[in-house]
C-alpha cells in the first residue's frame, strides 16, 4: 500500500519544529553549563579511601571547591570488583553533579565480568584523562635474575618454576604478567591473593618471586632491599626510580601497561556542561603545586580532552579485553 505524502508546506513545518526542538535542547544545556555548578557535586571512587586513586580525587576536589565555591565531596563506594560505585554513576542524573573517579578497572570488568550493570561505552561521557600511574615487576631478592632478560632466561630454563602474585583474578596485576607471558613465550604460575598487600607481602617472603604492581607502593620496600626492581611497566622511565628500564627498554617489543585515573560522567549529561568541567580539571592539573604532588606518588598528569579520553578508553577496553581472553580469566 502507497503511504501518503506529506504535503510540501506541512514538510516544511515539520522540519521547522524539528529544528526548533532541536535548538530549545542547544540553548537549554548552553543555559544550563553557564549557571553550572549551583549545588554540591559528588565524586564517586570506587575504591575504600586512603588508596592513590582516592589521594587524587580529594585534590582535585580542594581545588574545584576553591575554584567554584561549592562543596565537591568524594564518596567511596567500593563493592562488586569496583562495578558497585561505577553502576551508582551510571544510573544517577546527568546533570554533572556526580562524577565517576575510576582506573583500569574500567577497562577490564566488560570483558572479565559475564554480566554488568551498565554498559562501559554507551552509560558514560568521558571527561578527563587526569594521570597515568606507574607500575613496576619486581623480584625477591633471592630470584637469581636482576634483569627482566634474565628473568626470561630462568623461566625458559625451568618452565613453571617461578611463582607471580597478583590481588586477584582479572587485576592489572593478574593480566601484567600474563602480558609478559604472551610476549616473552614463557610460563609462570599465578597465585592471587586477597589484595596487593597481601600479594607483595608473600613476593617478600618468598613464597612468591614476581610481581607487578604500583611502582609507588615498591619504592620504600626496594630501598630496603626486600624488593628487586627489574622494569617499570609504562613508555618512559619513572623519575621516582630513574636508573630501572622500561619492559621495552629490556628486549619486550610493545609492551606498554599501565594504570590510569580518569573522569566521566553519566551519559546524557550536557556537552557544555563537560566542557566546563574538563576546562577546570586541566587548570588545575596544569598547576605546578598539582603536577609536583602528583609526580611525588608516582603520577603523570595527563589533563586530556573528552575526546581525546574517549579514544584512550575504547583503545584500552581492547587492549584488556585481549588479555583476559588469553588469560582466560572470568568473575561471576
């Protein structure tokens, strides 16, 4: 059956509205990032408090309460492998008075987790990239091998020998060292713990010989000698440790892991209120009492834009999302 034309005037008023509609939307979130912010705004972090994610979130808090003159407060919501905080986000109003702090976990949990409550991509607009954090592979200091070469070299010679801890299944310090396995052609055994702590704890002892994990956490235990660094994890050396190589630097092509802490709000939320934010977080993070605080735990401040953070966040859901397929790693 033919379906009826509209006739020529009426197609005319349609579009008409439709672009009226469509500017009404445009000038009401215009309106809408110009009186921004007016009440209190919540940063979620999905993690206890008193950890590096949590450090950065309350500076970045500080200032944007100095900035703004309204109350910015973090709220730790841990639970759930970090997906408890993370759906409380994505179901609240997208008006940019709640914020999600995250990390790496982010990018893992839709390929480890068989079902999640929000969707990664489609529930959240990305605001800023903040900072990249360092991670390192350690050693005890009774591995006979002070070079990740050497490392290679001994797990070659004794396949299943060496012993990696890690926080838990489908941590970054899980799928690190199943990176290093892929790359190198190697074969260590995973053992997980209930927490890095814990994790680094029996790499002292002995019952365990690797790890990788938070450079910042390493240092004080590798000047004390009860930890062998062998390579920062990331693209460049770490100021903190200046004289350890990176994985690249140590004959491992292409390998480049590192955490990260970034910023993003509930999908919906208006464009120019997001560009208001990220205008005010890369003040911030451009300050040099920021950029100093940050390099002291083992940040690099990175301050992107939406977009640029949007790219950096499907690159990193594929990156880990391969990683947890080799390793086969899952969560219920």
């Amino acid at each position: 059956m033919a379906q009826p034309r509209i006739a020529r005037p009426a197609r005319h008023l349609i579009a008409a509205l439709l672009w009226a509609a469509a500017l009404g939307l445009f000038w009401c979130g215009v309106a809408q990032a110009a009186a921004y912010p007016e009440k209190p705004i919540r940063i979620v972090v999905v993690y206890p408090p008193g950890g590096g994610i949590d450090y950065v979130a309350r500076e970045l808090a500080r200032e944007l309460n100095k900035a703004w003159n309204v109350p910015v407060v973090v709220e730790n919501k841990p639970g759930a492998g970090t997906t408890l905080g993370t759906a409380a986000v994505a179901q609240a109003d997208p008006d940019g008075y709640t914020l999600l702090m995250t990390d790496v976990s982010f990018s893992i949990a839709p390929s480890l987790y068989k079902t999640l409550p929000y969707d990664a991509v489609s529930d959240f607009a990305p605001v800023c990239l903040v900072n990249t954090v360092a991670d390192i592979l350690v050693a005890n200091p009774a591995v006979h091998a002070d070079s990740v070469r050497q490392l290679i070299d001994l797990a070659k010679a004794k396949p299943g020998s060496l012993v990696y801890a890690s926080a838990g299944n489908g941590t970054l310090n899980h799928l690190a060292p199943e990176m290093l396995k892929a790359a190198a052609g190697i074969d260590m055994v995973h053992v997980p713990y209930k927490g890095a702590i814990a994790a680094m704890n029996d790499v002292m002892a002995g019952r365990g010989q690797v790890y990788i994990g938070a450079l910042i956490s390493a240092v004080p235990l590798i000047q004390a000698g009860r930890l062998k660094p062998l390579a920062v994890t990331g693209a460049h050396r770490s100021p903190l440790l200046p004289e350890v190589p990176t994985m690249i630097e140590s004959g491992v092509a292409g390998y480049d892991v590192a955490s990260w802490y970034g910023l993003l709000a509930p999908a919906g939320t208006p464009a120019a209120t997001i560009r208001k934010i990220n205008r005010e977080v890369v003040r911030i993070a451009q300050q040099q009492g920021f950029r100093d605080a940050m390099t002291r735990n083992g940040n690099e401040v990175v301050a992107s834009t939406p977009a640029e953070f949007s790219r950096f966040l499907q690159g990193e859901i594929d990156k880990w999302g391969q990683a947890v397929q080799a390793a086969g790693a899952t969560v219920d």
